[in-house]
C-alpha cells in the first residue's frame, strides 16, 4: 500500500515537472537569429534589451512599420485576436455565454460597420501606412507560426490575415472606452425617473484656471419632471466591459524658463494598472531614416501613442470629450416620429454565435439617429423610454488616424497638426519641442449641439440636433502660456468663455490642484524633480475635508482618538500611514451616509461606480454645507 503510494506520488511529480517544463516554454518566442520573409524592402534588424522591449531598424518608413507590426504580432498575438473578436461581437464563440453581454453591446453599436464606413474617406498616405502594418503582421502570420502562444489554441484561435480595415476598428474600440456620456446619460434618466430631486446629482465640472462659471442652455433637453415616475421595466445588468482605472492619467511640461537645464521637460503617467495581462500599451522604438521615435504604442495601430522622437516629446491622458448623445424617441407601433411624421425605424438582424449552446439572434432597431439601445438591457436603461443613441464615431470622415504622423512631427505646431486628424480618440495631449515650445491639446470628434448641451438625453422627434463639429483649431487647448507650465490630469480643461459644450465628465480637480500649487511658484525644476513629483501621493481632497471631518470627531468622546489620528496626518496617502487609511475609510463610509439612502436601490451599483459623476458633485455639497 506503502509503496502503491509513492509511486503515484512519484508520478504526480514527474508529471507536474513536464507540465511545468512545457508551459514555460510553450509561449517562448525566436529572440535570436533571423525570419525569412519577403514583404521588407530591405533587411530589417530588431534588437531586444534586457526587458524584451523590441527596437526595430530598418532602412525606410515602410519596413519600419511593417517591422513594428511583425514584432507586434510576435509579442501580442492573442491580444489582438480577441480586440477583433470584442470589437465583431464574436467574443461568446471563443468563450461561452458570459461574453454575450458584450457580444450583445457591439453588435448593437455596430462598431465594426462604424470602421468600415469610416475607412473610405482615410487618404492614400494612412491606407499606405496601414498596409505596412498589416503586411508585417501577415508576414508574422506565416514565417512564426511555430511559437504561437498557447492562449490561441486552447481558444480553438485560428489567427486571421489582419486587414486595414481591422485597425481602425481598433481606433473605433478605443473610442469606446473614452466616450462615457451615453452611461451618464442613461445614469441620469434612470436617475429623473426614480427621484424628484435628480437634477442636482447632475456632475459638476470645475476647472481651476476658469475666472468664471461656463453656461450652456437646456432649452430642448428632457428634464426629470418629463420622464418622472417612469415605469422600471429592466433588470440592471453589470457592465461586461472591463473599464479603464477610473481616476485616470496625468502628464505636465515645463517650459525652458522653468528647468535649470534650460530645455522643456515633459512628463507622463497612464496610470495603467501593471497587474493587468495582457498590457493595454506596447513598449517599442522604431528607427529609420524618417523618424527615430520611442515610446508606448497600442497593440493593433501603427505609429506610437506616447513618447518622443529626436524633435517632440508627448504624453497623453483620458480627455472624455462628449461625442455621445441619447433621444426618447416618440413611437407609434412599428415607427417613430421625426417632425410630426411617422418614419419607419430600420431594422437589422445580428446573429450571435455562442460556444457550446444555441444561437441568439438579435432585432436591432435604428433611427436616422442611431440605434435603439433602450431594447437591450445590456445598456441599462430601466424605464419604459425607447431612447436612441447618436454618436459622431458613426460619422467621422477623418482623413488620418493620427499615430503615424506623431512620428514625423518637426515641433509642436506640426505636432498640434497632426492630432487635428484623432477623431477617433479623445486624449488630453501635453507635449515639448526641442525649440523649447511646450503646448496642450485635446483630441476627438466632439459635435455642437443644437442647443448648445449634451449632458441629459433629449426628446427625439427633432431634426438637425447637431450643426457639425467643434472645429479641431478650437477644442481646448494651450501654447506657450506666460506661466511657463502646462499639464493635464483628466479635469475641466475649457477656459474662460469657451464657447462649445465639449463635456461633462471629468476627473475631480485634486490632481491638476496638486501640479498647480507645485508650479505656481517661481521655482525652477530638474528633471528628477519631475520624476519625483510622478510619484508624490499629496491628497489635495483631504486638505480640505479633514478638517471637517476632525471637528465632528472630536465632539465624541468615542471618536476623539480617530480625530488625533487624522489631525497628526500629513495627507500623504503612503501605504504605512495610518491616518490615510482611517481617511479613505471614513470618506468611502460618508458618501452611503450623505446619499445611499436616497439612491433607488436599482441605481446603487450604477451610480456608485461612476466616480466622474457624482465625486465632484458631492464634495462640493459637503463643502458647502460644513464650511471650516
């Protein structure tokens, strides 16, 4: 029996050896030696450093590019397989059921049709580039088919020739994540429709460089009292995108007058979180005689997101510019109303295939404003309302997608040129030429509304809701200003008397008050200074709310402990200090006081996971009512 035993141990050791031997070689990648292929025009050479970051040389644009691609394609291949299965609605195939919500969710947005349209108006200079891209891909397909990762095969993945059209539905994807207005939209009419006082939950946006409030009118948008006492006819479903870390990126430039070099400085940090797999950036340098560039790329698009060539440096954060509107549409059976007219909606079927058990076929209705997402509980909406969505994604004629031309910028007003053409991607870009010109410019389709607002739906059976788009010249922006300093940290960037609704969903002002107190000084920095500041934990919302949170605790005996504790804190949020945690506690436990008994509770999970909604809105109320 004895023996018996030891041999079956014996043999699970030697099994867990081989498996141990085998997945750690199973997604080993060729680093040395040499792929024969033959799109290249010349030899292209790739070096890898000591983190396997891949440097790409090559004797002209086009190999470089197609270079950029085949080692994309070798480090993420799976991750850009399942970005073209998410962005088809073909995810559930791959991997059962519990992808059908976003199955559901794209094929509704029609993402795909949306970059498919939009590739006809790209001009022959970017489709050329895309080519590239996708030749060296393609290229990647063939000359490695032998160390494809073990993710595709345990999928049943069979990687399929990338097409131009494939990349900017990327671009599409991306656009996605950044246009979060349809869920605040929805959020507020679920909210009109379960409480009388909804419209003062609506976010407030500050920002801190403005002299004065902006105004912008409400004359056709739908208020609470319209929709009021509505029916809830959904079950709440979770969002089944996994979304972007919530509180966002910070990037700043100095000028030359504000570093002792005498040079610009530029920093940057996405606020990715590392423990996510694959990553969302592609470390990666290209070279050639064009451009030398290097810098974070995203896996699936040509040219770099972030980083720097021998002229510009750049960095990026989220910039949630509103391209999103939603309508209640008047409907009359098997039609809606558009000017006192019946007009038939449009009707397309989608069929969902879903891994190990039956089909599900789709009925997706559209107007001339978009489609009917109030028909899938995917998205939310839980009263009886058929609301639309119309989103200027499904109607951009850009003629670029911009990436590629970052390379080549000479300086910051060709730099500034080229964001002109990111429709697709709304970014906050800060960025510095070595002529010592330092600039910020936000990105993205963003439209002008009718009147003149796009933070509530509004009532459908209107025409010409949008009269174009915000001139990409006038999106919110910044050149050389007198303070020597600009930076961005996903907050209010309008100005004084902007005149366009741009958006109203941003990041709480904490972070960008942080670079203002560090920079609105006359002191010059080094560029550790800068690195440093990347990693300052100051909390600017505690400088204010600590005090009022001691002078409560200290009226109780119980509690005067815990004001000490919060009184002898430095409002560094260190991971050893203790005051931080007792902080960040008590704030997480006053939000549900101040308002969860309010909320419906339906609405609970959906308001509280919208951080940009609500946290500068409720902050501004405790102020206000507990002045110190």
């Amino acid at each position: 029996m004895r023996k018996g035993i030891l041999v079956f141990l014996g043999l699970l050791l030697v099994l867990a050896l081989v498996s141990v031997v085998w997945i750690a070689n199973s997604n080993n990648f060729k680093r040395d030696g040499t792929f024969e292929i033959s799109i290249n025009e010349q030899p292209i050479s790739i070096i890898r450093d000591e983190h396997g970051i891949a440097y790409v040389i090559a004797e002209n644009k086009a190999d470089v590019i197609r270079g950029q691609a085949f080692v994309t394609a070798q480090d993420r291949l799976f991750q850009i397989e399942f970005y073209r299965a998410l962005i088809k609605g073909e995810a559930a195939a791959l991997v059962g059921a519990s992808m059908l919500p976003s199955d559901i969710k794209m094929r509704v947005l029609d993402l795909y049709g949306n970059a498919e349209r939009s590739f006809q108006y790209l001009d022959e200079q970017t489709k050329e580039v895309l080519n590239w891209y996708c030749e060296g891909f393609n290229a990647y397909l063939k000359a490695g088919h032998a160390e494809f990762p073990l993710e595709l095969s345990l999928l049943g993945i069979e990687p399929k020739p990338l097409k131009p059209v494939d990349i900017v539905s990327v671009t599409h994807f991306i656009g996605l994540f950044h246009s979060q207005n349809m869920d605040d939209e929805i959020l507020s009419l679920n909210l009109a429709a379960s409480m009388d006082d909804a419209s003062e939950l609506l976010p407030l946006s500050i920002n801190l460089d403005r002299t004065a409030p902006l105004d912008f009118g409400r004359d056709s948008t739908v208020t609470s009292e319209s929709i009021l006492n509505k029916e809830i006819a959904h079950t709440a479903l979770s969002n089944p995108l996994v979304p972007y870390p919530a509180f966002g990126s910070n990037n700043w430039a100095i000028s030359g007058e504000r570093s002792t070099s005498g040079k610009p400085i530029l920093a940057n940090d996405p606020h990715v979180d590392a423990r996510v797999l694959p990553g969302t950036f592609y470390p990666v340098g290209l070279i050639c005689p064009e451009f030398k560039a290097v810098g974070i790329a995203t896996p699936g698009i040509p040219g770099l997101l972030s980083g720097r060539n021998e002229f510009v440096s750049f960095g990026v954060t989220n910039a949630y510019g509103d391209s999103q509107d939603l309508f209640i549409e008047e409907v009359d059976g098997g039609f809606y109303i558009q000017d006192s007219a019946k007009v038939a909606f449009e009707i397309r079927k989608e069929m969902i295939a879903i891994k190990d058990t039956t089909d599900v076929e789709l009925t997706i209705r559209s107007t001339e404003r978009g489609p009917v997402i109030s028909d899938f509980p995917v998205f939310r909406v839980q009263t009886n309302d058929v609301v639309s969505l119309k989103w200027s994604l499904a109607e951009t004629q850009s003629h670029t997608i911009g990436f590629d031309r970052l390379l080549e910028a000479k300086d910051v007003p060709s730099f500034r040129s080229a964001l002109f053409g990111m429709d697709n991607m709304f970014f906050n870009y800060v960025f510095a030429d070595i002529n010592g010109n330092i600039a910020h410019q936000a990105t993205g389709l963003v439209p002008i509304r009718k009147d003149s607002n796009g933070d509530q739906p509004k009532r459908g059976n209107q025409s010409a809701s949008w009269s174009g788009f915000i001139p990409k010249e006038e999106m919110p922006h910044m050149v050389n200003p007198e303070r020597g300093w600009v930076g961005t940290a996903n907050h209010d960037t309008r100005p004084d008397n902007y005149p366009f609704y741009y958006s109203n969903h941003f990041s709480p002002f904490y972070r960008y008050e942080r670079l203002k107190k560090v920079f609105d000084t006359t002191d010059t920095f080094k560029a550790e200074d800068l690195w440093d500041l990347i990693f300052d934990v100051k909390n600017m919302q505690a400088e204010k709310l600590v005090p009022i949170f001691v002078s409560t605790l200290e009226q109780n005996e119980k509690t005067q402990d815990i004001a000490e504790i919060l009184k002898d804190w430095n409002r560094e949020d260190e991971i050893e200090e203790i005051g931080a945690s007792v902080y960040n506690v008590l704030y997480n436990e006053l939000l549900f006081h101040i308002l969860d008994d309010e909320l419906p509770n339906q609405l609970e999970e959906m308001f509280w996971e919208n951080g940009y909604y609500w946290n500068q809105r409720l902050e501004s109320l405790m102020l206000s009512n507990h002045p110190i």
